[in-house]
C-alpha cells in the first residue's frame, strides 16, 4: 500500500508583466484613445440629457418657475455635474497613462496586471516561494515563467 504525501490546492496571484514592443505600444496607444473618445461621447450624451430633463420641467411648468421648480432643476444640474467631474477624472486618468506609454523605451518590461491561477503545496515547501510567479509576455506571447511553479 501506497501512503501519499499530504498536499493542499490553493489559488494564487500571478503578476503579468509585458514586454514594451513597438505593436504593443500601437495598441495600447489605440487602446486609451479609444476610452477617451468613449467618455468624451459620454460626456456629450450627459449634456443633453440634462437639458432636455430641465427643458422638460420647465415645460411643464407655470412661468416664472416657482421654488420647487428651481430645487428640482438644481438637484439635476448637481447631479450631472457630478456625473461630469467623475468622467472628467476618468479621461485625466487615461491620458496620463496614454502620455506614460508614449514614453515607454522599447524592450522595457512592464506590469499588466495580474491573473488568478492554482497549485499545489506540499509538506516541506517553500509556500512564499510558490506564491512568487510572473509571467513575462512578448506581443501576447508567453516569454518566460519566473518563479517557482
């Protein structure tokens, strides 16, 4: 009879690190230019919605607009301003990082993210080591496995 060493399946991070070629540059430049332009038809969608909700009241409404009126049409003026300033951060944030990949030098490596993966551990194994795992891509392409798999 076989006796087995004891083993247990757990799930780590993987960090995926990306080696900057010039296609990964392109698309990542594509990549961004098109979330901006997505919020900036966001941004533009937002406008107009919030004038045809205030036209609408107005509309509805007895001239001159009474109290309620007016903190109705304040509460929607506040709220698309909000919703502005939050997709305004967005686009601030994504131009930065489309500047940050414009001045990226060529064969540098950089972080991508991380995904999710499983393995086994054993009696007597070094768990920080095998919890310490990158994969290096080249345009998509697994390059290289560090660490202990």
């Amino acid at each position: 009879m076989e006796l087995s060493t004891p083993q247990l399946l757990l799930k780590r991070s993987i960090n995926v690190k990306v080696v900057v070629t010039p296609r990964w540059k392109e698309e990542a430049q594509q990549q961004l230019q098109a979330q901006i332009n997505q919020i900036d038809s966001q941004l533009q969608q937002l406008e107009m919605q919030g004038q045809r909700m205030i036209s609408e009241i107005q509309k509805q409404n007895l001239q001159p607009p009474g109290p309620q009126v007016m903190q109705q049409i304040e509460n929607i003026q506040g709220q698309v301003n909000q919703r502005k300033s939050e997709l305004l951060e967005q686009k601030n944030q994504s131009l930065q990082q489309l500047q940050q990949v414009q001045v990226l030098d060529l064969e540098q490596e950089v972080s991508q993210g991380q995904i999710d993966g499983t393995f086994t551990v054993g009696l007597g194994e070094n768990l920080i080591q095998k919890m310490q795992v990158e994969v290096l891509l080249r345009d998509g392409i697994v390059q290289e496995i560090r660490g202990d798999i």
